[in-house]
C-alpha cells in the first residue's frame, strides 16, 4: 500500500472498510448480470467513464496510507482497460455448446473470485463473457472490492446504470418496506403480563446476544459437518443459484403470518440440512451449525437512489452499514430424516429473528469492534471478524431487486444475482 505524507483533505476510509481491506482478509462482491442478448461490448467504455465511474468518487480512487497509518482514499487517474476483462475461452473440439460453456463460466467466476486486486488501482472489475450459456446470451460479471461500500450501497451503484426496458425514461422502482407486516400486528388488548415481558425481554435478549456473540467469535466453533470443514485457508469458490417463485413465497407468508424473509430463511434452512443428508449419508442432522445473518442498519423504508446515499447526512448513508446476526439452523431429529414439518424451518426462524431484532446486542457488538480498534489497531479486529466468519457455517445475505424488467445499453437483463467472496465460510 502507498505510503503519503500529506492526506489533508482526503477522504478517510471507514473502519468497515479496514477490516475488509487487510492481511487477513480481502473481501469482495461479485454481480453477475445475465443478457438476453449477445454483450456488444463497444460501449463498455464510454458508459464507465460517463455513467459508472461519477457515481461516487470511490470508483477512482486507491486506498492509502496516510499520517499516523490512518488509511485515506486518493482520488487518481483511472484506466479503463486496466479494469475490463473479456476472456476468450478456448476450445479442443471447436465450437462448444452452452452446457459446456456454463462449466467454463463457473471454473471463470471462481478463478476471479480468489485473484487478488492489482495493487495501485482503484479496487473494481468488469468482465465481460461473450459466450452464450444454457441461461444468458452474455454474461457481465462486476468484482467491487467489499471496502467500497455494502451491498445495499454497490449493487444501488450497479442498479443505477440500468434503465427500465419498457420505458428508460422512467424511474426503476422497488417494493415499498413496510415497518409493520401481519406478522408483527399484535391485539391492542394486552395484559399487563404481556407488557412487562415486553420491557424486560430487550434486556435479556441483548445479555444473550452480546454474550452468544462474543463466545462465537472467540472460542465456540460449528461443529464440522458438510457445510464446514474448519480450514483456516480460503476454500476454492463456486456459484450456484436455483429460483423460487415470489408468488409462492408470499402465499407461505400470508398463511403463516411471518416475513417473506421468514420464509427465504427458513427454506434456506431446511435445503441445507437436506444437503448434510445427501452430501453424507453419515452426516448428523443435529450438529450446531450457525449461519451468521446481515442485517442493513440502515432506518429504511424504501430503497434510496445513489444519489440520496451520498449526499451529507444522508438518512440512508453510502458504505459500510451492516452487522451480524448469529442465528443457529434448527436441528433435525434422528427420527425424522424424512423433515416430515419442513413449515417448522420457517417457524423457528421467524421466532429467532424477531427476538434478535428485539435486542440491542448487535449495537454493543459494534462497540467492542471500535473498542478494539482503538486499544490495539485495525488488523486485531480484522483477525477478530475473521475468526467469527471461521467459526461460523454460513453466511446469508439479500439485497432488494427492482419491480420492472431492466436492460443495459439497450441489452435485456435476463437476471442478476450477487455472492460474496473473500470469506473463509463454504457457504455464502
């Protein structure tokens, strides 16, 4: 990393952004965006310069640093051609098919997904895959270093240099977030049972969160199972993805009164242990096993343009805005290795998530994280979040999609989804 003797007037970069950025980890985020169309890439250029490098300063700058090794962001020349990658896969038996293309696309993404990030550049890639697949025409591949912002701040970069298919002229739109779903509606008619509990139930819950939190990071481990092997060294990356219907979801919501993330979680869940069954015949469907949850700790009501998250004291600030939430995966008796009540996946997790949204321990966790911080140094807390994504079995992540059908560059997008990679979890 540079070195610089004068930083006056640079921006400097967010602890968040330290942690992510250091000896031992280097996390980024990946968008992959599926055309329906062949990707004419004469364009690329012309659109990153003017539409994706001016959406926030950070696309053109370098991590440096600075006085009294506080690290800062130093704006500087971008190269275009050093960032846009169009590989050219080589085939023995001439042309190939998209089935074979997909195992290419896959073996791509992991390579890039584990290479490091040129030093001396600003920390972004795009890679362009021509080549059509059994599910794109083109596949657009965007690798945005973690330390220049979450999810939440990235894929709204990304999403702003999209335009609606059926009229650009209009604004892309996203589900409206309500603070008060049906599974949160209680009778007013409480008693006064009901409202001490709800006094003293933050109280306790924090205390049980901060002190689950701490251990996790420190000294409880998952139990190894398929889904955790407990190598401290970074595991080779794969993406895959499967599509549910929204519709279904919401109908499962409705009827069971929760979230619609409810039941994503819980069907996450019982698809994992299901996996542990099938990856092992051996394998024990009762081990601990944690997923660590983000949480956007941003007050949201509805998704905010780039352009609102980078304005000074924006309610909904561009960076780093997150945290964990440790939540264990229901356990499955011996007995029932056939999940005879797979609604039982979406219960508990509702029931967990909503205890620890009641808490503040997510809040005293960021404390100790910036205590640490000023006690010892970045890299101490980088190791420390490290050990907590090590001692964990998975990650779950989400980020609001638009409502109407995108194109870019005149190109329909087919899909898109985004992955983390730099962490020492085997599943994301």
């Amino acid at each position: 990393m540079e070195l610089i003797k004068e930083d006056d007037g640079l921006e400097p970069v967010s602890p968040t952004g330290e942690y992510f950025n250091s000896k031992v980890m280097s996390v980024s985020i990946l968008g992959i965006l599926e055309s329906e169309i062949p990707i004419d890439d004469s364009q690329a250029t012309a659109l990153i310069k003017d539409v994706f490098l001016p959406i926030n300063p950070r696309f053109s700058s370098i991590m440096v640093m600075g006085k009294k090794g506080a690290r800062k962001w130093k704006k500087v020349e971008v190269n275009v051609e050093n960032h846009v990658h169009v590989p050219s896969f080589s085939f023995p038996k001439g042309s190939s098919s998209p089935s074979e293309n997909d195992s290419f696309l896959k073996t791509y993404i992991s390579q890039i997904a584990m290479q490091p990030f040129p030093q001396g550049q600003p920390l972004w890639e795009i890679h362009i895959i021509k080549c059509p697949t059994s599910e794109a025409q083109g596949t657009l591949i965007f690798k945005l270093h973690h330390a220049l912002g979450d999810g939440y701040s990235l894929v709204g970069a990304l999403l702003s240099c999209l335009q609606r298919a059926d009229n650009p002229s209009l604004p892309i739109t996203f589900p409206s977030v309500s603070n008060f779903s049906s599974a949160n509606k209680d009778d007013r008619n409480i008693g006064l049972r009901k409202v001490v509990s709800r006094c003293f139930s933050p109280l306790v819950n924090t205390v049980k969160d901060f002190g689950w939190s701490v251990f996790k990071s420190t000294c409880i481990e998952d139990d190894l199972s398929p889904i955790r092997c407990g190598s401290e060294s970074f595991q080779p990356f794969l993406v895959s993805t499967v599509t549910f219907s929204l519709d279904r979801i919401k109908e499962i919501k409705s009827r069971l009164r929760v979230t619609v993330n409810d039941v994503i979680m819980g069907t996450i869940f019982l698809a994992t242990r299901m996996y542990m069954q099938r990856a092992s015949t051996n394998s024990n469907l009762s081990t601990n096993s944690t997923a660590l949850v983000l949480l956007n700790t941003r007050n949201l009501r509805d998704y905010k343009s780039v352009r609102d998250m980078v304005r000074p004291n924006s309610e909904s600030p561009w960076g780093n805005n997150f945290a964990f939430l440790h939540v264990p995966i229901p356990k499955v008796k011996p007995s029932d290795s056939q999940f005879s009540d797979p609604l039982k996946f979406v219960h508990e997790a509702h029931e967990v998530i909503k205890r620890k949204r009641s808490s503040f321990g997510v809040i005293l966790t960021g404390k100790l994280l910036g205590i640490m911080k000023k006690c010892r140094n970045a890299e101490a807390v980088a190791k420390h979040i490290s050990r907590t994504l090590r001692n964990s079995s998975m990650v779950i992540s989400n980020v609001m999609g638009p409502v109407e059908k995108l194109s870019l560059a005149n190109h329909p997008v087919k899909g898109m989804y985004y992955t983390v990679a730099g962490t020492p979890e085997v599943f994301i």
